[in-house]
C-alpha cells in the first residue's frame, strides 16, 4: 500500500512551537507583576514532576523557575509567577537556557529584551 503524497503544506514543529509560545504571551511586560522575593511553588500543572519550589533570593534557583514557567505556563502563570524587572535583568543568561522558539517568540514580542541583551554584550 503506497500512501498518496499530500497536497498541502505541512507546518515544521519549529513553526507549531512558534504558535503555541505566541498565544501565552502577556500583553506587555508590564503584565508581569510576580514576587520579587521569598519562595515561589508552582502548581502541578506546570511542573507535575521533580522540584517545584524555588528560592527567588538564589539566582539558579531563580531561573530555574523562570526557565520552567516560560516553557509550561499559560498566560496566567506568565503574569502570575514572573516579574518584569527580573525576567529583563535575567535575560542576556536565560535566553541561553531556553528553547529556540520560545527566545525567538518572547524578543519579537518585546524588543526592549533584546536591546538589553545588546546592552549587556557591550
């Protein structure tokens, strides 16, 4: 049995991916109004296994969260566990720590991340 060859495009993941991190996008960065400080757990439906606590006094354990709420969150989660000034201060390192369509979906959306991460470089 030979399967017909289609006749429409298909999307490669690299796009889906693209799509789905778009649609969880806050508004602004502004939106972003998460703790600054103190102890962070996130709920199982965005870390249903391993660690879900993170210490936002620790910088590793910080971008852990940030790098785990970026990849899992909805919307809400976006603008419930993440915090502008340090999702701005952390990204010239986090954006080496994140998937490819995510980076690429959250610096089309914001260019102010990608100016500090030139700032940074300089």
């Amino acid at each position: 049995m030979t399967v017909p060859p289609r006749s429409f495009p298909l999307p490669d993941a690299f796009d889906l991916l693209c799509a789905q991190y778009a649609q969880r996008l806050p508004e602004r960065l502004d939106d972003l109004t998460g703790p600054t400080h103190g102890t962070v757990d996130l709920p199982l439906h965005v870390v249903w296994s391993g660690r879900r606590s993170y210490g936002l006094e620790q910088p590793r354990s910080r971008m852990g969260l940030y790098r785990t709420v970026l990849a899992e969150g909805q919307r809400q989660d976006l603008v419930g566990f993440l915090n502008r000034d340090l999702l701005i201060q952390q990204w010239p390192v986090l954006r080496t720590l994140i998937s490819r369509p995510i980076r690429d979906v959250w610096e089309n959306a914001f260019p102010k991340l990608i100016a500090t991460t030139a700032t940074t470089a300089a």
